[in-house]
C-alpha cells in the first residue's frame, strides 16, 4: 500500500489572473468577466497538478480572492480593514479585516467552490478552509453594541458547520482546516491561553460530525508562508505540537522540511500523535527557492519513518504556496516542480521502506 502524500491547498496565482483581481478590485471589470478568468485558472491548475503525479489534488485556492484566511468575508458590509495586524520576519504586515456589526455569516463559502473545480478533474479532491479559530479574530477588542462575542462565535461555529457538511456533500474526499494561527497565538500570548481557547473552539465544531466525518478531516499547521517569509517560526513547536493533537481530526499537515531541527520535531509529533491519527510530514519547503530532488525528499520521509508509524505517516508540503493573491515570490512553475518532487520522492521512499519492511502498511 502507498504512502500518502497530499498539498495543502494554495498555488500562486498568475499574472493574468492577479491583474484581472486588480481590476475587478477598481471597478474595470465585472463579476462576469472575473469568474471567466477564474475558471481559467482553476483549469490550468488542476491540470497541473495532475501533471505532477497527485492522486489528490485542491483547485488551487485559485477561486478565494484575496486571500485563504479571508475569502469567506470578502465583499462583506458589516467589515472594517482595520483589524489586527500580523507581522511578518521580513517587516511587512498582513492586516485582518474588523467585524462592525452582526450577524456574522460567511459571504462565500468553500463548499461554493469545489463543485466549479470537481467538473474538470476526475481525481478525488479534498478542499481547504479557514478555522473558525481564525475568523474569531475578526471580532475586536472592544465589544459590538447589540452582538456580543459569544453570539458572534456561535453564529461563527453555525457557519463553519454549514462549510464543512457542505464540501462533503460537494464530493470533497477530505477537509482541511487551515490552523496557521496554533503557532502564531503562543507568540501573541505566551501562557497558551489564547492557544488553549482556539482548541476548545475548533473542537466546538469538530464536536458535530461523526466519528467517520472526523476521520476525513486534516488540521493543517505551519509557521506562515508569505513573501517567503514567516509569522511565527521562532515559536518553539514542543509548545504547540502537545495541544494540537488534542484536536479531535483524523489527520495533521505538519511544517516540518524548513524546521531548524526537524528531527527534535519529529521526536514531540510521535510523543504525543494519537493512534487513530494521521500525521502528514512536511518534506518541501515552501520558502525556498531551490526545487527538492526525488532523493532528498525520500530521505526526510526516512528521517520521519524513524520515529513515526508508518500506518500513521504520510507527506506533504510545509505550507501552502503564495496564499496571498499579491505574493509573486514563488513562481507557478516552481511549486508545481516541487510538488512533483514530493510525489516522486514519497513513491522513492515507498520503495526503500517496502525492501526494509517487506511490506509497507499505510
């Protein structure tokens, strides 16, 4: 049996397709003309990515406008630009947009757009979106006059609900939750309580599928990818890794290739992954330029067979490329080489792990 080796859900966006959002964005286009150019795209990514050996694939996240945190309230009234801010290593900051008024309701949801990706592939196709831990964000500091926070993360919980059944009834093999904020909360607030509620909330939602539903949802968590650079790196992961796992998802999506020791990683993920967990090692850095080989992916899988179960390992890439639509540091041709670098490399160590094992169980 194969390992299984899965994206995490963000391609660069091209030229054609960002200008086109630029123009969208001041009025010179309409919202017809906008989702020809997006068909477009989401067809010549998933053509891509089957290129690339996938057995899964995403629609690239081509369809989520601005950005993969906050595609589900783009165009909505009842936002400000304001928000909070995250900074970045390199200096530059992302800024979230502000909650003015409720209710709180998704203005596009992913369960929308998997079914105008599914028509051009027959491949199985799992699809990414945001936690409800990183839309609680939105809500300022400052309570709403009219709509307190525990109405607003009820009504955000509802959503996220509605998201998720939505995209398995869309035909969705798997569901991501993109986490990317696990690392950064333990660098806003250090005691992990701001960490310990986002679990609690997660797990609010996870709470309402069924053990098998469970069973097909990943929880993805990375230290940032924007402009090649990070939010929350320098956060240690023996901070985060134990409480993650108490999230109750049948799979992870674990940074681990640009880790500075990755194998001390390793070590805390198999300390405390449970045994009907998935863990999905990170073998690609994202934030690299330089395109893996083959070999040295196959040899961080064997590095991770090492302290990992090999019915409970699989690979991926540390984050998603370019999940901003303005970030031009990686080229399409770039992610898509080091995707066919993973696949290759993971088929390469399926080998060498079969002549060692005389079976590979995964």
């Amino acid at each position: 049996m194969d390992l299984p080796t899965e994206a995490i859900g963000s391609i660069p966006r091209s030229e054609t397709l960002m200008q086109a959002q630029r123009q969208y964005d001041a009025g010179q286009i309409d919202a017809a003309a906008m989702n020809a150019f997006y068909d477009e795209a989401v067809q010549q990514t998933i053509r891509e990515l089957e290129n690339t050996g996938s057995r899964i694939i995403t629609d690239g996240e081509q369809r989520k406008t601005h950005s993969f945190a906050t595609y589900s309230v783009e165009g909505g009234k009842n936002f400000a630009p304001d928000g909070l801010e995250i900074p970045f290593s390199d200096g530059h900051v992302r800024r979230l947009p502000r909650l003015t008024a409720g209710p709180f309701r998704y203005a596009l949801s992913a369960a929308e757009t998997l079914p105008m990706a599914k028509q051009y592939t027959q491949l199985p196709m799992k699809q990414a979106i945001i936690s409800v831990s990183a839309l609680s964000l939105f809500y300022p500091s400052e309570a709403i006059a009219g709509y307190s926070r525990e109405a607003f993360l009820d009504d955000l919980i509802d959503e996220q609900e509605k998201e998720i059944r939505g995209c398995f009834a869309a035909g969705a093999q798997k569901v991501q939750i993109d986490f990317t904020e696990g690392r950064l909360a333990l660098k806003l607030d250090p005691s992990g309580s701001v960490l310990n509620s986002f679990i609690e909330l997660n797990n609010r939602v996870l709470a309402r599928l069924t053990d098998a539903e469970r069973q097909s949802i990943g929880i993805h968590t990375c230290p940032g990818a924007d402009h090649d650079a990070t939010h929350s790196a320098d956060v240690d992961y023996a901070e985060l890794l134990p409480s993650l796992f108490e999230l109750n998802a049948g799979s992870f999506y674990i940074a681990m290739a640009a880790e500075a020791d990755p194998e001390r990683g390793l070590k805390i993920v198999a300390r405390y992954l449970k045994p009907w967990q998935r863990a999905f090692i990170g073998v690609i850095d994202v934030n690299n330029p330089d395109i893996e080989t083959p070999e040295e992916v196959c040899a961080r899988i064997m590095q991770a067979a090492r302290y990992i179960p090999l019915e409970q390992l699989g690979t991926t890439d540390d984050c998603g490329f370019s999940p901003f639509c303005d970030d031009i540091s990686t080229s399409r041709a770039t992610a898509f080489a080091k995707i066919k670098a993973r696949v290759e490399g993971t088929a390469m160590a399926v080998e060498q792990l079969a002549s060692q094992n005389g079976v590979l169980h995964g």
